[in-house]
C-alpha cells in the first residue's frame, strides 16, 4: 500500500506464456536502470498469488524503446543479461531479459525501419504498409480520428476512475497501517475497517509490523 504504483505501456503474454512489457520513453530520466528493476519486481509481484512457487514466475522479457541514445553505447538493440562466476561467464538464469532499443540509430535492418516509422508524425513516410495504413486511417479520416478520440475520453474517464478508486483504497490501507503502529487490537482494526483479519496481517506484513 505504501510502495508507488505503475502504468505499463505494453504489457502482454504470449503463446509461450512469457511476461512481456515494451516501455516507450521519450526522455532519458525515464529510461534509467533502477526504474527497469522496480517495473521487473512488480510484474512479479502481480503475477503470482499467495502460496504459488517462485519457480512458476514466467519468462519475463522488458524491452525500453528510446528516442534518444540514453545509454551513449551508440546501437540499436542493447541486450542487458545479468551473469555470474568467474569471469562473469555464466548466465543468471532468472528467466529476466531486458532490452534497450535506441531509435535514434535506426539502420536499414527490420528492427531499424520499425524504428524509423516510430519516429515518423506521417504516414506517407513509413515503410511498413499496415502500419501506415493505421496511421493514416486513425489520424488522417474522418472517422478513424472519431473512433480516436472516443478512445481516448474513455481511457482518461476510466483513469479518473481508477485513480478514484486507488485512493480511497491507499486511504484505508494508510489508516490501517496507523492503527496497527498505534498498537491498536486487531478486532478494533476489523471493526473500524469492515477489512478481515488475513487482509489485515497480509498488510501488516508486507510493511514489516505485527498485528498485536
């Protein structure tokens, strides 16, 4: 309750059943290493449920994709693997690949055409024909732009909504948090809360404190 929440860009599974997020970022601040491993753990942290085995955690791929060279390395595809060992020649099989993809030094290869398209604001300049053919028909017709923008009220009024919601959730979790440091008995908690007593020591738990 207390840690900061996070909107994933793209986030998906596939038919492998591995955890795919691809991250837009169009500054450098957001695109740093610590803010990977803070999206990695909570993709974990909202995949599994209490009492599943760690080892049932799915291959997880995170791919930032950056309109500039946030890295200084200078190439399109930057692989990150963690290894250990002597040397460090032994991969660290945590199943966690992540990836930086620079469009700034998009080339002729696939991946860099996509690139290019990705920085494209026209359609006519693309070179993948459905992907063009989308951009022009949901920013250049009549009624893709409708379709556009009814989308997008409704993703904002969902938001509101969820940040609505999010809050007064954060509220009662922060009170419950206070009462539990006041040394307030759990019945009194229950009672005040309308929460039950395993919502309560999960919580309690989670933030290193005991329900007395």
């Amino acid at each position: 309750m207390r840690g900061r929440s996070i909107h994933l860009d793209i986030h998906a599974f596939d038919h492998d059943r591995r955890d795919i997020d691809i991250e837009i970022q169009r500054g450098q601040k957001g695109a740093t290493p610590k803010r990977i491993r803070y999206y990695s753990s909570l993709m974990d942290a909202n995949f599994l449920v209490q009492r599943e085995d760690f080892e049932d955690l799915p291959e997880q791929y995170i791919f930032f994709i950056t309109e500039t060279d946030v890295t200084g390395l200078h190439q399109l595809y930057i692989p990150v693997e963690r290894r250990m060992g002597k040397g460090w020649t032994s991969p660290f099989k945590d199943a966690v690949h992540i990836a930086y993809v620079d469009a700034s030094q998009a080339d002729d290869s696939p991946l860099g055409r996509f690139m290019h398209d990705f920085l494209c604001n026209r359609a006519e300049d693309m070179y993948e024909p459905l992907l063009k053919e989308k951009v022009r028909y949901y920013k250049e017709t009549e009624k893709g732009v409708t379709i556009m923008s009814t989308y997008w009220e409704e993703l904002l009024e969902r938001d509101r909504k969820e940040g609505e919601a999010k809050g007064k959730a954060e509220g009662k979790g922060e009170m419950i948090l206070n009462m539990i440091e006041d040394h307030d008995p759990l019945a009194k908690i229950m009672r005040i809360s309308k929460w039950s007593a395993d919502q309560i020591r999960a919580l309690a738990a989670k933030n290193g404190l005991v329900v007395e």
